[in-house]
C-alpha cells in the first residue's frame, strides 16, 4: 500500500536543517541561473580582452569545400566591423561559426571571452540567446504583433511581465516604430519590418549583435535609416558585426572593414572603403 500523503495532507514544517540545505540549493540554482540564462550578459564576458578572436580557424566542409582558411583575427569590445566579400568568400560561415552554428575544423572561436569550439551542445542556447542577430529576411513570427515579436526575445530570457511592458515600448520607440505595436509583419514596409527585427535583437541590449546583410532588401533612403540606427546601437558600446554587400553605406561610414575571399583574409583595415584603395 502507498504511503504517500493524500493531495490536501498539510506538509510537515521543515527543520532548521532541511532549510539551510534548501536555501544552499536555492543559491546554486540562482548562480545557475544567472550564468546560463537569468543575466543576458552572463554567457559574454570578454573583460578588458576582445569581444571576438579567431586563432587559426579552419572550416572545412568538405575535401574540395573550404568555408574559412587558417582565419586569425580579433575584434575589440565596442568596435564596429563591416564584414565585406564576394559570395562564397566565407563571411556566411564567419558568422556561423560565431553562433556555434557549424563548428570549426581546425583553430579556436572566442566570442565574449567563452571559448565557442569547445562548448558544450547545452550551453549554446545561451549563447545565442546572448547576442542580437539581425537577418537580411527579417525571420519575425507571422502571427504576432509588432510588441509580441519584440517581447518574444524577452520573454524566452525568463523576463517577468512588468518589465516586458515597461522595455518594448522603449525599444519600438528607439526604432521608431511606437505606432505601430499592434500590427502584424504582413501590414508593415520592408525598412518597418528590419526596424521590428532590430528591436528583437537589441531588446536585451546584448553585448555583440550581427547583422547578416541587413539592408539587402532595402532602398538606398531606408538602408540609410537602418544604418543609423545600428550605430545609435554601437554608440551605447554594443559591438556590431555587419557583413553586407552595400558599398554605398561602407564607404559613407569607413568604419573597420574585414574582407574575405575564397576563405582567407585578404584585408584588415580601418577607416576603409568598400573597396581597397589603389
């Protein structure tokens, strides 16, 4: 016969010990918390080192399919990198590689002082979960609002109700875009829909955001406004990684440009056009 307590039999008080090892539970569970998920910071701590190093990277995806080439390069905390190159020179697998989404072959990945090639499969959520990721197709949820996209990044942090409500309006309003909470994608214009992922990427106010192409889509006049509000971003100390084809923007900016082909850095350069000056 089961000797366990009917649903509605009061629990027994716990004794002063069953509380102390219960409240040291509690703490290792909070600190866990905190590291994997609770602080959106946590899973990025680059401290006075940079936000980015790639030693020796490598990725291979097959014998004759090479995605990076013996890569080394690092990326300070706070900067802001256009990613430049052809199709096929490797910038797809750079960022890939960022988010753990392919692993390299050779060399080691550092993204905000964790070393990326040797985590483990269950702390990669996290990591993503860390850093802002901006798409050249948007990727919003079709059947939610403006606010719940948005609200969405916050809500898979953990965030509690009362402060959803209080950062997204503050977000649609960073991006301009206060009127328009209510409305769902399908309803909104190109350059609205990247201003809508913009906000889901930076709701957390991650320490590094990527940005894949993300005026690709767009006119001149509203790649114009994006661009802008992507260095309004950086300008707060977030780092901004943009790979992108637009050479109108890079040359306006000449911010650091990191340029690929075939696989290999073939430039590194500050203060840099689109193109190598001859």
């Amino acid at each position: 016969m089961s000797t366990d307590a009917p649903p509605d039999s009061p629990s027994p008080s716990p004794s002063p010990e069953d509380s102390r090892a219960r409240g040291r539970s509690d703490a290792r569970e909070s600190r866990r918390s905190t590291v994997e998920g609770g602080d959106r910071h946590a899973m990025l701590r680059p401290g006075d080192g940079p936000m980015v190093i790639f030693d020796g990277v490598t990725k291979a995806y097959g014998p004759n399919a090479i995605g990076l080439d013996d890569l080394s390069l690092s990326i300070e905390s706070g900067e802001f990198i256009f990613l430049v190159g052809a199709s096929g020179s490797g910038k797809s697998t750079f960022i890939k590689l960022l988010i753990k989404e392919v692993d390299a072959t050779k060399g080691t990945v550092s993204v905000g002082g964790r070393n990326v090639t040797r985590m483990r499969r269950g702390k990669v959520p996290y990591l993503r979960r860390a850093i802002g990721c901006v798409f050249q197709d948007y990727k919003l949820l079709p059947g939610r609002s403006v606010y719940e996209n948005v609200a969405y990044a916050l809500q898979v942090t953990g965030e509690n109700p009362r402060t959803i409500r209080r950062k997204v309006p503050e977000m649609l309003a960073l991006v301009g875009l206060s009127d328009k909470g209510a409305r769902l994608p399908n309803e909104l214009s190109g350059g609205e829909q990247q201003r809508v992922s913009i906000a889901r990427a930076f709701v957390n106010h991650p320490r590094l955001l990527i940005a894949d192409e993300p005026t690709g889509n767009l006119d001149p006049e509203t790649s114009i406004g994006i661009m802008q509000l992507l260095y309004r971003i950086n300008r707060t100390g977030t780092t901004v990684i943009m790979a992108t084809h637009d050479r109108d923007l890079v040359d306006k900016m000449q911010m650091r440009v990191i340029e690929l082909a075939g696989g290999k850095l073939i430039r590194d350069q500050r203060q840099a056009r689109y193109a190598r000056a001859e």
